[in-house]
C-alpha cells in the first residue's frame, strides 16, 4: 500500500503511523461535556467503504495527513495535508 | 427430540458397516416465520452458542438466528483456535475462568466432536521485568481458580528444545505455562452450537441479511430482512467483525474500529510442536493443528480495514518473529494467510450490554479474544436478553464504560483502538 504525501510524493506505508478516524481532528470545547467528549475519543462510525483518516509521515516529512481511503479495497484516493485544511482554525 | 440423531462411536461403527446411508442433515433449513420471542443477527459462533443457551438455560424456544451468509462463515472460521484463561483484570479474569470452565464440558453438552485439546499454552519471559510480570499474572491466575505454573529457563528447555535460546537480541529466561489452555476445532465449534440450538427447535435461517431494525418509541420491535420483514420484541447484535454496520441500523456509533489480524498456516508437517506456544518480544503466537499444520498470528495491521487479507508489512514482521524464535520453522513452507475483522475497542475489552433501545442488545468488541470467549459469550448474552441483567461475570462489558472511565485495559496501552 502507498500512500501519496502531498510533500514527499506515494511512499510505501511503512513510512507512516496511523492514528485513527479523523474524528480526532475536530476536537469538542473542554467544557464541551462528557458526551461530546465519549463521542471524540471513542465513538467511531467506522466505515466499511470509504474513510478519512489520520496518518503522521513519520519516516518522511514529519507531516500529519487526512488520507482518503478506502477500508474494503484498500484503495487511496488522495491524500492533504491536515495542516493546510481550509476553514480550520487550529 | 425423535428425529434428532445422537452421534456415538456406536453410530460411526453401524454406520460404517451400513455405507453410511443413515447419516441425516445436522440442522433443519426453516423458511423465517413473521414472528419470534428473540432474534439473533448473526450466525457465528457467538451467535449461535446465545442461541443455544437461550433455549438451554432460559427456556426460549420461538428464537431465530438471522445469517446473512453461511453459518460460521466469519472470524469463527478464521482464527487460530486457541482457548485459554490467563487473563490479569476484574472483568477479564472470571469472564475467560467461566468460559475456560465451559469448554472442558462442551462436548458432552453439545453431543459433538469439537477436538478440545488441552495440550497447553507456554508464553515467554524474554526479560527479568518479563518474567516478574508473568509471575503477578500466574498468580492472578491461581487467585481466579485456574492454572497457572511458573517455568524456569531449564524447564522451557526441557519442553521446547527447538526454540533458538543462543541469541543474544532475545534470550529466554523462562515462562509461564496452563495446562488447561489449548486448541479446539473452530468450525467444529459453530457446528456443534448450530446443532445444539436447533433441537431445541430453534430457527437457523441463513442468507438472511439484516437490512433495518424496526424502533418505535425507543423500543425494538423487529428487523427488516432480504427475506422480508420479521417481529420481535428482544434482538441481539452478535456480529463482531460487522458491529458498527448493524449498530448504524439501529442509529448508533461503538466505541469500536476494525482491524485486520492476519494469521498463516504451514504445509502438513509431522508432530513437532506440543503446545500453543507465544513470543513476548513481538506479537507471535503458534500451535500445531491436529492435520500438522503450524498455525501462527502476529499482530494488527494496525489501519482501520475490512478487507479480509492483510498486507505485506505485517506478514513480514510474524515471518520475522518466527524465524527468532524457532529457526527451525525457515524449513517449513506458508500454505495460506488469510485475515479476520477485529472489532477493536479502545481498551482491548468487550461489550455484552444493553443499547439505549428497549429491546436491542449488543455483544460485540471481542478484539483478537472472541474465540476462546465463545461458549461464555452465548452464556452471558443469553443471560442479559432472557433477564434484562447483565450475567455475573460479565457485569463489567459495559458500553458505556469508556465515558465512565471503568475501562478494561488488559495491556496498559491507553485509550485506542489500534493499540491493544
């Protein structure tokens, strides 16, 4: 499986650690409660088919990516950098 | 009870003498009816074996289980077999106790041939922090009333002389073996529960893939099937490896990600390796099944997947593993590897509890766990849906407990799913 680092180009996958669902990226308020919270961290739609998720170029540019997949296939779309999102205010 | 026939040794010896003519279908084959006191999606081990002990334990007779393939067709068919109780915490300990408890009768309770084999599980210290951790779990072990014996460096020599205790990256320095733990027939093991449910007349309907569960104020009153619509007030989700899809019918997400576990099997060799034997220095595990085979695992692929194969990575890590620990094994040449879909919840535990519908219940999380579990899951799931009470030793498979904080991390590595 490669995966195209919008900076280094398709590495094979053995350069990045996975994360996790990009659930994580839209992190509730602190006060947000404990719902929200549960939601965030464990609550998963878990998709068979076509995801987003989180991916760290480790063995490569260092960079966080949002890749574009597919969890049947294993197919990959695209991938973007989480750092440079549109409309993201962290 | 006339129809159903009693396998003996007698049987297979008239019957042998008979050109085995009188051999009759297992189970029957019911068409759905519109109407059942409780339905169970999914007909895999778990499934079948609450099934069978609604009706054995509880009483149910008007119960169906809804399989959208074949019986046994999923993570019951791709595993590696292994049955043991060495768990560490509350929740985990008695839960494994009870089922290791269950197994050792399951045979004349099912009437069935499912090739329990006790023959031991041996896992390895590769360390002095290593081996004192295995002793705290050897007498945890002891504590929950089973076996558990700490080996010494000769000892696990005298047992596994072939394993290679000469390098230096990873030296032995002992272990810890139960005796009770072992290998059991997987298939063998749906089947038997398959059998066992249906004479208690219980309906095993297969291709009949869940589409919709029917809610109405907060309570379930059926699901929707590629067979047509079917009533009842009391459903089961039992459907590891398809949770969140079956979860999302009924409007809920699980704290549960997917995750393919490869595992491999050797060309048929002769009798090498006695027990179930497992690394400690990296996520390896083997026993040898009853046709030769070597049968060994290694860990996640760690990315979120349903495809039921895993890739190139992982397999190279297990040969790796293996080749360290028993070169020997660099003789035998890989038949198969296939992959199984985990539901990974974030602490490695699973879920056997009630949903937010009156009515709907849920057992599913089982992680890479679910096949030892599988006559106490039934057990227990069976409990919950005929008394509305979560059974004893599975009080603590909460759904909710992951916004409680009453997590059940077996490994010590934090709230992730990937990382148990």
């Amino acid at each position: 499986m490669r995966i195209p680092c919008p900076l280094c180009g398709p590495r094979d996958r053995r350069e990045f650690t996975y994360y996790g669902s990009d659930d994580y990226l839209n992190r509730p308020s602190p006060d947000a409660g404990e719902a929200a919270w549960d939601d965030h961290l464990h609550l998963r739609a878990n998709p068979a088919g076509e995801t987003h998720d989180l991916w760290y170029h480790e063995a490569g540019c260092a960079q966080w990516l949002r890749v574009h997949r597919n969890t049947v296939s294993h197919e990959i779309y695209g991938a973007e950098l989480v750092a440079g999102r549109k409309g993201d205010a962290q | 009870m006339g129809r159903h026939m009693r396998y003996s040794g007698l049987k297979v010896f008239t019957e042998g003498l008979f050109g085995n003519k009188g051999w009759k279908p297992a189970w029957r084959t019911p068409a759905p009816k519109p109407e059942y006191d409780a339905i169970i999606i999914g007909g895999g081990g778990h499934g079948l074996s609450t099934a069978y002990y609604l009706a054995k334990n509880h009483g149910l007779r008007n119960i169906a289980v809804l399989e959208k393939g074949y019986l046994g067709g999923g993570n019951v068919g791709r595993n590696t077999t292994i049955v043991r109780a060495n768990y560490f915490l509350p929740g985990n300990s008695e839960f494994y106790s009870h089922s290791l408890k269950l197994w050792e009768n399951l045979e004349s309770e099912l009437n069935y041939n499912v090739m329990h084999s006790q023959r031991g599980q041996l896992i390895l210290a590769h360390s002095d922090g290593q081996r004192d951790a295995l002793a705290r779990r050897g007498n945890a072990i002891v504590n929950q009333g089973d076996d558990a014996e700490l080996w010494s460096l000769d000892q696990v020599r005298d047992f596994a002389p072939y394993l290679d205790y000469e390098q230096t990256r990873f030296p032995i320095y002992g272990g810890l073996m139960q005796w009770r733990a072992g290998t059991a027939r997987h298939d063998a093991v749906a089947w038997g529960y398959a059998r066992g449910a249906d004479r208690f007349g219980v309906d095993l309907i297969q291709n009949c893939e869940v589409t919709g569960i029917d809610i109405q104020n907060g309570r379930v009153t059926g699901v929707q099937t590629t067979r047509g619509p079917i009533k009842a007030k009391k459903v089961g989700m039992v459907v590891a490896g398809r949770s969140s899809q079956v979860a999302a019918m009924a409007g809920m997400r699980l704290p549960i990600e997917s995750h393919v576990l490869q595992a491999f099997v050797t060309e048929g060799l002769k009798p090498v390796i006695d027990s179930v034997i497992s690394f400690g220095m990296g996520h390896f595990y083997i026993s040898q099944s009853d046709k030769g085979g070597l049968v060994f695992g290694g860990d996640l692929d760690f990315y979120a997947s349903y495809a039921a194969r895993g890739n190139l990575p992982m397999l190279e890590h297990v040969m790796e593993a293996a080749m360290t620990l028993m070169p020997m094994i660099g003789r035998a040449k890989i038949l198969r590897g296939w992959g199984g879909i985990m539901d990974m919840t974030p602490d490695g535990s699973p879920i056997i509890d009630k949903t937010p519908v009156e009515g709907l219940f849920v057992d599913a999380g089982w992680n890479y766990g679910g096949f030892k579990a599988t006559p106490a899951s039934g057990w227990c799931m069976a409990h919950l849906m005929a008394t509305g009470e979560s059974h004893e030793v599975a009080r603590r498979f909460r759904l909710d407990r992951f916004r409680t904080g009453h997590v059940i991390d077996e490994e010590g590595t934090g709230s992730q799913h990937n990382l148990h």
